[in-house]
C-alpha cells in the first residue's frame, strides 16, 4: 500500500474498519463494508448522491470523471474533499460521513430492488409435495 493509500485509510478510520481492492487502475474503499470512496490517479474521491451532491459541490469538490471510448468525459458521483481534509481525522470526519451516509443510502436501495429468493427447493418448478409413505395392508 503506498503512502497515499495508507493516508486515506487513517482519515476513514474513524468511520469503522477500512478495507481497500484494486479496481479500475485505481482503488475502492470499503467501510464496515460499504463502498464509500475511490482513489484514482493519486486522489481521493468520497461518494456523493442526490441528498450530499450540493454540499460538496457548494465547497468547490471537483467530482471524479473519466474519459470513455468516444473522447466524451463521464462524471460519477464521487467528488474529492476539500484539500484541508487531508490534514487530520478529524477535519475529514463531516465528509467521510457524508459519503458513507450516500453508500448506506445505496445499499439499502439496493436491497430494497432485490427481487425475493426462492428457496431452494422451489427453483426452476413448484416444489413438490413429499411422497406418500407406502403401507401393506393390515390383514383382519
């Protein structure tokens, strides 16, 4: 882990247990499970959705964008911090909460759209009745 990384990881730990991957050419931050922020070319970058997006964009976060196959630039829902965050924990707390209340968010509207498991007797046809003991018949 380079020393970026390892920074990043110290400012989100307050939040619970920080867990980092590969992906993308860049790295996902994970905490207490959720997916809340990325580092990609040397920055971080916190998730933000529809009820966070403004107060980082009213603090002047650039969001995370990327360049697709067509020369066009995709912005996602991931906007670095203000760079006094990097100082300390606890300058870093407010935002880091405000990203992992956005993944909580995400989570549990995911869970939410699952579609209900089957199961598994019953997948692929309508699970069946156990068969019936057979008995010889009593003699009288």
């Amino acid at each position: 882990m380079d020393a970026f990384t390892e920074l990043c990881v110290e400012l989100l730990s307050p939040l619970g247990p920080v867990r980092v991957r590969r992906m993308f050419g860049g790295q996902g931050i994970y905490v207490d499970g959720l997916f809340m922020a990325l580092i990609a070319d040397g920055q971080l970058f916190l998730k933000a959705d529809e009820l966070t997006r403004e107060r980082f964009v009213a603090a002047g976060c650039p969001p995370f964008t990327y360049p697709t196959k067509d020369g066009e630039r995709m912005v996602m829902s991931y906007f670095r911090p203000p760079d006094e965050t990097l100082e300390s924990p606890p300058l870093m707390r407010p935002w880091a909460r405000l990203a992992f209340e956005a993944a909580l968010r995400a989570a549990n509207a995911k869970a939410r759209k699952a579609p209900a498991r089957r199961p598994a007797s019953g997948i692929g046809s309508a699970a069946k009745e156990p068969a019936a003991k057979k008995t010889a018949p009593r003699a009288r």
